[in-house]
C-alpha cells in the first residue's frame, strides 16, 4: 500500500467510526484522488462517488461553482476550491442527504500554463457542515509530480479537518 493509501485508510477509518460519507471534485487529478481512497479494501462504506470537472464549464454545471466567479478568477482560485468541495457534497447527495465531507483539488499541472495560474499553484478544499477549509501550494516537478502532490496534499488537508473533529 502506497503512503496516499495508508494516509486515506486512516481517514476512512475516522469517516467511518463516525458514520460520515465522503465526496470529491477533482480537476488537475482527475480522478488519482479518489483512486487513492477506492483502492482501500472497504472504502465503499465512505465512499459516495467523486465528479471529476477537469473542463471549467463543467464546474459551473456539475458542481455549482458560480460562472461569475470562474470567469472573473479562472478555475485556479481558492474560492473555486471551496466551492468545488461543497458542490462535491451536494453532487453526491443519496436520498437527499448530502455526502457529509466533501474535498476538491484544482490548479495548473503544466507543462504549458493554460491560463493566468503558474505552473504549480494547487489548492485542496475541504468542506463539511460546519466549515470549508482551503489550502494554497506551491508545487514544482514535472506534470505528474505535481499531481501526485497535489493528491498528497489533499489526503492531508483531509486527516487534518477529519482529527481536528475527534
């Protein structure tokens, strides 16, 4: 099992000795994040399903990241990471129950900046029902690098809201 895997293990542990259910939105991962918690044995007990957005509209439709606020800001922006995060946990509402935890990456892998964001710039988002945490980073390495820590980020921005709830 990888570091991401032991680290989201623990907080499908956490999630689950507490009953909560846990959503994604991811852009510049597309996808690795909730991979990392799905390849857990059990995850499905947590696990509610994640929207990968990676084209800016789909934010806006799929999620409910305003329109004005990506076209003022570009999808790599912290209020777009929190958004996305909340827009996760209504996208995975089951019976009109909201996922109880949502958590969101967004930035600019490169290797070509596709917009006014530098190559880089990530930010990681989590919500729950009492608050919405983001987190700003600065990343170097080549494009898969930078995914992967942003996946690294994300899971310990996650542990970090998840403990500080125990």
């Amino acid at each position: 099992m990888t570091r991401e895997h032991r680290g989201a293990a623990e907080v499908l542990a956490a999630l689950e000795r507490r009953g909560e259910t846990l959503a994604f939105a991811e852009s510049l991962t597309g996808g690795m994040l909730c991979d990392a918690f799905v390849s857990v044995p059990g995850a499905s007990a947590v696990v509610r399903g994640a929207v990968v957005a990676y084209a800016t509209p789909l934010k806006a439709s799929l999620l409910g990241v305003p329109e004005a606020l990506l076209a003022e800001h570009g999808a790599v922006h912290p209020e777009v990471a929190s958004r996305m995060a909340e827009g996760a946990r209504t996208a995975a509402a089951v019976g009109g129950e909201r996922a109880d935890v949502g958590v969101a990456t967004t930035g600019e892998a490169g290797p070509d900046a596709s917009g006014a964001a530098p190559e880089g710039l990530v930010y990681v988002a989590v919500a729950d029902a009492r608050r919405t945490l983001v987190r700003e980073h600065r990343f170097s390495g080549d494009r898969a690098q930078i995914r992967a820590q942003a996946v690294d980020a994300a899971i310990e921005l996650l542990a970090e809201s998840v403990g500080s709830r125990e």
